[in-house]
C-alpha cells in the first residue's frame, strides 16, 4: 500500500451480496401437486442473457461502493504527482482489501475489469474511456444513463455501455466541461467543449433534456489525415488534389460547405497542409479542432459568457482583433453569424488565401445562406451590393457530403467567376457522378471534370501551377 495517497478510514459495513439477499427471502409458498406435474414436463431453464445480466448488476453494485471508497481513502491533492503504475497499483490494493472486507470473490477477469474501471472513474471519464480509446468510433452519442450509440464506419450501433445513473452521468459531463473553464446547471443547461485530447463535446442537461442527459462526443483523430490519405480513402482524386494544392498555393479565398458530420472540417485540415510554411496563419474557432501543421500558427477559440452574463467573447470579436496581428491567412472553424461580415472584409483588403467552412447543401445554397447571414448581423444592404461583396470575396466552393452509405465525398468544386446583371455567377470544374448502389447499399459513382476549363488558370501558371488540360476533361467510365 502506498500511505501516501491513503487516509486512514474507519470499518465500513459489509456489501451483502445477491445471494445472500435471496437467501433471506421468505420462502415461495408449496405449489400443488398438479401444478408441479405440469411444470415438471417444462422445466424453466435459465437464460444465459439474464445471468450476463445479473453478473454486470453485481459488479456494477460492487463498483459503486468500491468507488465511494476510493474517494474517501485516496489523497486527491497527492494524485495530482503520481505517476500512473503508483495510482494503478494503489487502486488495486484499496479494491482488494474492499473485497476482502466484503467477503466478495471475483475471478481474475473481473477483478482486472473492475480494477480498469475504477481507474477511468478517479482519473478518466468512467464508461466512456473504453469507446474514447476505440479507434473504430467516430462518435458517440449518449441518450440518458441507459442508452449509448456509437458510430462505427458511417453506421449507428447500440452499446452495453451504461452508467449507474442520472447523477453519475452528470458527474462525468461536469468533470469534462470544468476542464476547459465551462460549466452545465439549470440555469445553462447546454454546453460545448473539447476533452483533452481535442474530440469535440456537447451536452444538453435537464430540465431540457427530458429522458436524461444528453452528451455527443466527435472523435478526434489522432493520425492527421493527409491529402494522400483522402485521396486513398475516396474522397477525392489526384486530379481533384492537384487542382486544390495550386488553388491553395496561389491563395484563393476557399470556403468548404456540407451538412453536419460531412468532413468540412477534415478536409479543411487537408487543405491548409498547402499552404507553405513561412505564411502566419491564425484560426478562430468556436471549439479547437484545426489540426495545422504549419511552424507559424495562432490559434484563438471564443468563449461564452460567465454565470452573470458577462465577459463573453464571440468569433467576431476574436475576428476583428486579428485583422490587427499581421495574418497572412485567418482561418476561421466555422462561419455561423455576424462575424460573416468580417470574413468577407478581410478576403477583399489583403488576406488572401483565407478559408472557412459553412453548414450548406449544395454551393449556390452556400452563396444563400452567406447573404441570409450578412442580413441577420442587421447590416442594410442592397442585395446587388452584398453579392458584388461576396463574388468578390470567395473564389472557390468545395463542397462536402455525407452520402447514404456513409462515406464521405467531395462532390463539387465549383468556382465563383464574378457578377452578371444581380446574380452571382458560378461554374463548376469537377463533381462526383452517381451511377447507382450496390445490392448492400453501397454507393456506385465516379469522380469527373465537368469539360470547363478553370476560370483561374492564368493565376496558377503566374505562379507557377501549369495544370495539364487533361485535368479538365470529362471522365466517363468504371467507379473509381
């Protein structure tokens, strides 16, 4: 035992076990004869499901008592400098002689499963450990205490992960938004955060929620996927690459648009490894999720108001004292609201190559929802004079989707050229085909140029991108 991280604790009471609990039940009342002579010819057999069932109510018991245990024995303040063998081998030694007090037996695969399970309960996040280290989860999606989906290669499954209540779900939740400076009660019942090691998190807590606590967690990646990685994966080609690395490099103003959970942000990173090293990038999000891997980057993240209300600092607010620090590119996670106005600003005097994501089905809905923007931050004007600012602003729409199997695409990249007469004009250089599905529902497609050749070849071949004409030409053949 390590008595440093140990208080001296008074005898506890016994854990009664189950069995014992069925042994002091009064006994069934005698069934008659006939009775009997009936069941006898079918015998109640038990179900393998209700004993898995049972064995997982008892360790959860077990657990409970042995983690109210924990808090009480174990010096937090003495934690905080030990090293994990130390807090391991500590937890073990409190666990075991907690069992012994209680006169429970447990076999070696439950005794290293619940020694696991209280260590993620002291210094992790309790059920959710085992789905944070899976690397096959993308998200996860917590309904209440009782119900936990994952998931898994664009599919939602249901989990046997489960906590032991309302109050234990709202203990994790806390625990992680108090890591970042947040908070969740009542009177703010919603919250988004980030946990340690960069996965998005949101919650919602009742009264809003009305069935329990609801918690969505998107992984992050720890592997950084590269341009090469999408390319292998399918989500676009080396043609569509190339065209995106002299897009980039010769600094267009790019926005990525798709719906929730489409890779905006994924394909955001792979392009912003286009740009060259010695540019100062700054980005701005809501929550940190960019995965730069330039030498010069600044990275600001807004935060929301304190319990009175005050000392909230929005996406524009961090926007606009950016344009002060000397950028060469601001980067911004996702264009949501007033701060649009700011966006577009800086792409016209000077910042080119700036970039954001946008929440839109297709790129002329993208172009919509940026004017819908600029009208809810209460500026007044006319609608020519918002798209002259926006057709001069943006110079590339790329365009992510999520499709019904799944998988991850990006469908169109399409070019703004500029204005005829009151309507932006816009044509699209290459698009995913769709030809059909597979009997298992897998999509059947293939990747094409459009036969339009690019409104900014001139610009590449200045700077130093000749693409060959072959890029631009229509593909018409097998799913690749």
């Amino acid at each position: 035992m390590f008595s440093r991280y140990k208080k001296s604790g008074k005898s506890r009471p016994k854990l009664v076990e189950l069995s014992e609990v069925a042994a002091k039940q009064p006994p069934e009342p005698e069934v008659p004869p006939k009775t009997q002579r009936r069941a006898a010819k079918a015998p109640a057999q038990v179900v393998p499901m209700d004993k898995e069932k049972k064995r997982k109510e008892r360790l959860s018991e077990i657990k409970v008592e042995l983690h109210k245990r924990l808090l009480d024995d174990l010096n937090l303040a003495a934690l905080e400098t030990a090293s994990e063998a130390d807090l391991r081998a500590e937890i073990s030694a409190i666990a075991a002689e907690a069992l012994e007090e209680m006169e429970v037996v447990l076999n070696r695969e439950e005794r290293t499963t619940l020694n696991q399970e209280l260590y993620d309960e002291v210094v992790g996040l309790g059920p959710l450990e085992p789905l944070l280290k899976d690397d096959t989860v993308n998200d996860i999606l917590v309904n209440g205490p009782h119900q936990v989906f994952v998931e898994r290669n664009g599919k939602l499954e249901l989990t046997d992960t489960t906590f032991k209540d309302e109050k234990h779900l709202l203990r994790i939740i806390d625990k992680i938004v108090s890591a970042v400076g947040r908070r969740v009660d009542e009177s703010n019942p919603y919250v988004d955060a980030r946990l340690a090691d960069g996965s998005r998190f949101n919650a919602m807590v009742p009264p809003i929620a009305v069935d329990g606590s609801l918690v969505s967690i998107r992984k992050f990646k720890k592997e950084k996927l590269s341009v090469d990685d999408l390319v292998r994966f399918g989500a676009f080609t080396e043609e569509m690459a190339a065209y995106l690395q002299a897009a980039v490099a010769t600094r267009l103003n790019i926005i990525v648009s798709g719906g929730t959970g489409s890779g905006k942000t994924t394909t955001l990173n792979a392009l912003s490894s286009f740009i060259d090293d010695s540019e100062r990038i700054l980005t701005i999000e809501d929550t940190a999720e960019l995965q730069l891997q330039q030498t010069h980057v600044g990275r600001m993240e807004s935060r929301p108001p304190n319990v009175e209300g005050k000392g909230a600092v929005t996406q524009r607010d961090c926007l606009r004292n950016a344009l002060r620090m000397r950028p060469d590119r601001i980067i911004v996670g996702e264009t949501r609201g007033e701060e649009v106005i700011d966006m577009l600003q800086a792409m016209n005097t000077g910042h080119d190559g700036s970039m954001t994501t946008i929440h839109a089905n297709s790129a002329r809905d993208a172009v919509s929802r940026l004017e819908n923007m600029i009208a809810m931050a209460g500026i007044e004007m006319p609608i020519k004079a918002v798209r002259s600012q926006i057709a001069s602003a943006v110079n590339l729409i790329v365009q992510a989707s999520r499709l019904q199997d799944g998988s991850r695409r990006m469908v169109s990249i399409t070019e703004i050229t500029g204005m005829e007469g009151d309507v932006i004009s816009m044509q699209e250089v290459f698009r995913f085909q769709r030809v059909g599905l597979t009997p298992d529902n897998k999509i059947i497609g293939h990747f094409t140029a459009t036969g339009v050749r690019s409104h900014f070849s001139e610009r590449f071949k200045m700077w130093g991108y000749e693409l060959p004409a072959s890029i631009f030409e229509p593909f018409e053949g097998e799913q690749r």
